[in-house]
C-alpha cells in the first residue's frame, strides 16, 4: 500500500504553499525517515496506510529577503487548533503546543526542537476533513 498524506495535510500544505509560494522546502516533509522509524511513535509513520503530519521549512520568505515569519504562522496555526480538531499538535522552536494545556505554548523535551521547521500533527478527523484553514496568514480570516 503507497502511504498518503490526510486530507487536513495536504489541505494546510496547500494553503502555505500557495500563500508563500518562493518559500524554501528543504525542511519539509511527512513520510517518516529512518529516524522516525527507529523512534518507533512518530505521526509521520503511516498508520493504515494514512500519514498524518507534516514538517513546514521554516524560511517562509525564501529569496526575497523577508523576515522572519514561521513563528507567526505556527502561532496562528496554535491558535487555529483551538477550535479546529483536525490539529493534533504543534512543534516549533524548543516548544510544544497541544489540547493538553488548551494549545498554550510549553517547553518541547524531544531529542529535535523543531528549529528549522514547524511540525504539524493531525488527529483522525483530519484523514477525511481536507477543507480549508481558517487562518489569517494563509488565506482565513
């Protein structure tokens, strides 16, 4: 069985790579490596055949010199989680965001702190859901 990412992956994907479409990918990602592997728990392992995370290369800007702006997407993404139940987690920068703490942002302990990319997890609903983000840097409101 070829593995496939959910329809909520793809979907915020899309949306970053649309609204950022010179960013850099070498980042990115969403099969599981051998690392991942070897970790044996990672949502990048598919599971049924379903992959559900994604890995955004932090440098939104790419070529054009623009600042900084993955830690406000993944803040916006954060923020998006409360209410949309397609998002499992968040990692970014040495910090961890989850329903554990109602998506406050706390210290990440993993053995990667996710400084070159955003992670974003999924829950089982996003392996149907594909609709649309609602957040502001990438298209909502």
């Amino acid at each position: 069985m070829t593995p496939k990412l959910c329809k909520a992956g793809q979907q915020l994907r899309e949306q970053i790579d649309d609204s950022f479409p010179d960013r850099d990918r070498s980042s990115d990602g969403w099969i599981a490596d051998s690392r991942h592997v070897a970790a044996g728990k990672s949502d990048h392992i598919p599971l049924k055949g379903i992959v559900f995370a994604i890995d955004v290369d932090r440098d939104l800007a790419g070529k054009s010199g623009k600042p900084d702006l993955m830690p406000y997407l993944a803040d916006q993404i954060r923020k998006a989680a409360k209410t949309d139940k397609r998002i499992k987690y968040i990692i970014f920068d040495g910090r961890i965001a989850s329903s554990i703490l109602g998506f406050r942002w706390r210290t990440y302990k993993g053995s990667n702190a996710h400084r070159a990319h955003c992670h974003i997890s999924f829950t089982k609903k996003g392996e149907s859901d594909g609709s649309f983000f609602n957040i502001p840097m990438i298209g909502g409101e």
